[in-house]
C-alpha cells in the first residue's frame, strides 16, 4: 500500500505545483465560462494547492481517509473542468483522468477497517481507474491526437537523434492505440494476470515520464500527476501477491 500512498502524495504535489507555476483548468473553467474574475479562480486555485500540499503528511496516515476524499473530489472536479473546457473530443476526459482520482478512493477504502470487503472495493476502484484511463489514451491515440504525434517525434529526436517522420508516428500510435484499449479492457475482466498489471505499470511510468522528455524538466508537475498510471497496476500486482500468498499460507 506504500507504493499508492506515495503516489498520491506525488500527484498532490504535481497538481499543487501546476496550479502555482501555471494554473489548472479549475481557473480556465471559472474565469472563461462562468465569468469568474481572474484573480477571484486564480485565489481558489491557490488555495487548492496549499490544501493538497498539507494533505501530503496525511496521505501516509492510515485513519486519514476522510482526506483522501476530500483529494479526489478536487481531482475529479479539474478532470469535470477539462471536460468542460477541452476543444478535443471532450468526451475522453473523464475516463483519462480516472487513475489519477480514484487512487485516493482506493487508498481511503484501504485505509478503512480491514475485511475482504474493502479490499474488493479498493481492487476494483483501482482497475475501473486504470483501465478507462489506458481505454481513453488508447481512443485518442487511434483518433491521432496531434500532441501524442508530437510526443513521439520530439522523444525520438530527443533519445536517439532520430528525425521520425510524421507518417511513421502515426504508424506508431495508431499501434499503440490498439494495445493501451486491450490492455484496458482486459484489467476490467475479473482475473488476476500479473504479466498484465506489470505491462501496464511499466508503460503508465514510461508515458507519464514523456512529458518531461518531450517538454524539459521544467514539466516536471505534469509527470507527477500522471504517476498514479503506472503506480495503479503495480498496486494491484502487489495486492494480487499478497493474497495469494495468504490464500498459500491458508
């Protein structure tokens, strides 16, 4: 349960630090559309930020469930935000959001009494979370969203000095759309595959540290938003051995 815990607690951090550096969509959706003055959303969003910043030593202390709900109702309504505001297929946006909101979900039901009970509730917000996140990353790969091209052409450059041709990103994600909605879909059938949670760890970790590769360590915020992608699946795997080792002990 560490690993989700500090996940978490790097999410808070990521999403803090967004909102101080540059703004989050909280304050495009107030001062845009319901006509919020900008200073007035831009003090909500500051005092957003030092919340999920105090929350931080909270995330580690087992009875401190009523303030992971209180982290994944500011994640989920930026996630309603960006739905609100996002030009591109806005549709997509709460389904891509899900790790990065139900992960304090599962950690509070983790955080509460002990019985197999909650722990079904946990297993099963963590896989609804993963996999309609790598569902939605997978339909916007297969709709060739315009910065996941970019993504892959200014990585390849950057990694290797290779100057990869539009027409072969695309190829690219096209291939990798089809994979991320499989493996989203396959995480949602009640089965316990290992070999699946540790794909999706790896790359949830791998794509979410792109951000940084393509843009600089300056984005360092937004990696650490999206770590619950890869923290989630490995979650799972660690929970899924445990069980099993009490189901063996048994």
């Amino acid at each position: 349960m560490f690993t989700l815990r500090f996940a978490v607690a790097l999410t808070c951090i990521g999403t803090a630090a967004r909102l101080q550096m540059y703004g989050g969509q909280v304050l495009s959706f107030l001062w845009l559309e319901l006509d919020w003055s900008e200073a007035a959303a831009v003090k909500l969003e500051y005092a957003a930020a030092y919340g999920l910043l105090a929350s931080v030593p909270f995330v580690f202390w087992r009875p401190a469930w009523p303030v992971l709900k209180l982290v994944a109702a500011w994640l989920l309504f930026s996630a309603i935000a960006t739905t609100l505001i996002e030009p591109w297929h806005p549709e997509l946006e709460p389904a891509a959001h899900a790790a990065r909101y139900l992960a304090p979900l599962a950690l509070a039901a983790l955080s509460m009494k002990t019985n197999p009970r909650n722990r079904r509730l946990a297993e099963w917000l963590l896989r609804a979370g993963v996999g309609a996140t790598f569902i939605a990353h997978g339909i916007e790969a297969l709709l060739m969203r315009a910065q996941f091209i970019d993504y892959l052409i200014g990585s390849a450059w950057t990694l290797t000095s290779y100057d990869l041709p539009e027409a072969g990103a695309r190829g690219v994600l096209l291939c990798i759309g089809l994979v991320d909605v499989a493996v989203g879909a396959a995480i949602l059938i009640p089965r316990r595959w290992r070999a699946l949670a540790l794909w999706l760890a790896f790359w949830g970790l791998l794509t979410a540290s792109v951000r940084m590769v393509y843009m600089g360590w300056g984005n360092w915020p937004e990696t650490l938003i999206r770590v619950t992608n890869g923290a989630v699946p490995l979650t799972l795997l660690f929970l899924w051995q445990g069980e099993s080792k009490n189901e063996q002990a048994e």
